[in-house]
C-alpha cells in the first residue's frame, strides 16, 4: 500500500501561554491518501483554519506526531519545513497576489524553484490559467481583476507546479456557482490523474460531493461523515 500524504496522530494545539493558554484542537488523528479529496467541514472558531496551518507547515505542531509528504513535522528543522512547503500548494482566504505582476507573472512565480525554463514556465502558467477560465485575463494586473478572478488567480499558482498537497482554505467562498464547481473540478482532477491529495476547507455545500470523503472540525476535535449525513446538507435540507 502507498504511504499516506498526511498523518496525523493525537496532535494537540494550544494558543495563548500562561493562564490565558487555552487548547484548540484535542487529539486529532487522520489520514489522507495519494489522490483523495478530502474536504472538511464545521462551525467558525472550531479549529479548522489551525489544522490546515499545522498540516502546512506554516504553525509549527506542538504536540503528536504530524506526517507529511514523508516528513514527520513535531520538532522539524526550519530548512526541512521550507523544502516541505514548496511540495504544497496553497489556497487560502487572502489571495496574496503581486500588485506589481500579471496574472501570468504571478502563477510563474510559483515555478522558479522547479527545474523548468522560462518559456516552458510561461506555457504551464499560461495552460493552467486557461483551466480556470482566466485566458482572456492572461496579462491583467490583480487591479484589474474582480476578487472571484484574483481567487482563481491564486487557484492556478497553487496548482501550476502539480503539488504532491493542495491546502485550500474556502476555495470557493468569492466565486459564483459555476466558477466554483470549475475550481473544484480542476483540483479533483489534479488529484486524481497525478496522485496528490487535496485537503479543503469549505462551508460551500454546493461542493460536498466533490470529496471522497468529509471530515467535520468541531469545538477542537475531528469526525468523520456520510455526504448524507452533513450537517451543511442537513441544514440545508439537502440530505438523502
Ligand atoms: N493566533 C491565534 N492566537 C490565539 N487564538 C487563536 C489564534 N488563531 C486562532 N485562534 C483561536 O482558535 C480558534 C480556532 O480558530 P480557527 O481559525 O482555526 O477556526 P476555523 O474553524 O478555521 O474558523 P473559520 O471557519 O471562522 O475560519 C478560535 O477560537 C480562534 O479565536
């Protein structure tokens, strides 16, 4: 069997220090595997952004063991972290696009620390922001765009490089319906004809039955569920 892309055992957060330190997430453990799509779910302050950040290398774990793309992340050397992170690829609530670049520019970024020149860069980033439905939008500057056409900018430099991990937090949240699905679609996609996992946060029900499976984040502590069980399809009266 293939190793997972994440694992992670019993791993504890806790914020603040002193008397003001308070425990956020509890003993969470879970797996995702090569070509899984996994998206999780539940209520605001629940601990889910904190997870993704762990898994991401960008908070460092405190307590449990936490696994990813082989490397075992409690007590990890800050040059291995940097090295992980370029292996991910990033979607999170601020775009953090370059003013100063082009849509173009901006997703070839995402390239410079990978073996390709500048032509075969320029053609990748120019195919990948086709797929999310930008070609007309190739050499706009990020002013020039709408915040649904900046998300999908910062979608396609995510996953231009074919990362081994795709981290989305609320992918879809500025995007309308169809240019949602289309988000989603292309990183089910990245998942599964390349082997990568792709974890993501979402309050997005329109989009549930694109995981393979759900996991849901509540007060600091991680279940799994049925796509007919959510609790957003429930809410929404879309269950069965
Ligand atoms: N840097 C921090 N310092 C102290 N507390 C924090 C910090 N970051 C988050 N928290 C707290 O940790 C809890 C979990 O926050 P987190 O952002 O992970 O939740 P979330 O599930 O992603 O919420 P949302 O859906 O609103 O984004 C919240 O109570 C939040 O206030």
């Amino acid at each position: 069997m293939t190793d997972p892309i994440i694992t992670i055992d019993h791993v504890n957060h806790y914020f603040g220090k002193g008397k003001l330190r308070k425990q956020i997430l509890f003993e969470v453990t879970a797996e995702v595997a090569p070509g899984e799509v996994v998206i999780m779910t539940g209520p605001s302050g629940s601990g889910k952004t904190t997870l993704l950040t762990l898994i991401g290398a960008l908070r460092s774990t405190q307590e449990g063991s936490m696994r990813v793309l082989g490397e075992e992340l409690l007590k990890a050397p800050s040059r291995d972290l940097v090295e992980l992170r370029r292996n991910i690829g990033y979607i999170f609530q601020a775009h953090n696009l370059l003013g100063s670049l082009t849509a173009k520019q901006n997703v070839m970024m995402a390239l410079e620390v990978h073996p390709f020149n500048k032509h075969e860069q320029q053609d990748m980033a120019e195919a990948m922001l086709t797929a999310v439905g930008l070609s007309d939008h190739i050499n706009y500057y990020p002013d020039e765009m709408s915040g649904g056409q900046k998300q999908r900018v910062a979608i396609a430099r995510a996953l231009v490089s074919n990362p081994k991990l795709v981290l989305a937090d609320e992918p879809t949240a500025a995007l309308d319906k169809k240019s949602g699905r289309d988000v989603v679609e292309i990183m089910r996609r990245l998942a599964k004809e390349k082997g990568s996992a792709v974890l993501l946060v979402t309050h997005d029900n329109r989009i549930l039955d694109v995981a393979d499976r759900l996991i849901n984040m509540e007060d600091g502590r991680l279940t799994s569920y049925q796509i007919d069980q959510s609790p957003l399809a429930q809410e929404a009266g879309i269950a069965g």
